[in-house]
C-alpha cells in the first residue's frame, strides 16, 4: 500500500512539473530528500546488522566459520 502512494506522488510530482504548475526545483528537491532518506536508512541498516553479528560473534564463540579464542 505504501509503495502504491509513494510511485503516485512522484507521478503526481512529475505531471505537476510538466504542466509548469510547480518549478522543476521542487521536484529536484524532492529527489535529493529521497535519495538522502535512503542513505541514511541503509548506513542504520548496516551498522545494526554489524552490531548485531558483533554480538553474536561475542556470545556464541562462534559466527560464520570463525572462532573466537578464549583468553
């Protein structure tokens, strides 16, 4: 559902910059915050999943072939 809105607002977007109703600035604007919202969500993406395999690593010995050595 959410995908639905979100391709018919950039459609919406880019009707609104072909009949000149809005300048084409809005819409680069718009393009620019997205691509920005995408970043960011995929460096906090990331980062949880290495988090996450960190502390897997430390609590099980074990993660993806390696061992951890005791001390």
């Amino acid at each position: 559902m959410y995908t639905i809105f979100s391709l018919l607002k950039w459609v919406v977007l880019i009707y609104l910059v072909k009949t000149g109703r809005i300048p084409e600035s809005t819409l680069v604007k718009c393009q620019q915050f997205a691509i920005a919202t995408v970043t960011t969500v995929l460096v906090y993406v990331s980062s949880i999943a290495h988090v996450v395999e960190s502390v897997d690593l430390v609590s099980n010995g074990i993660a993806e072939g390696y061992i951890q050595r005791r001390i």
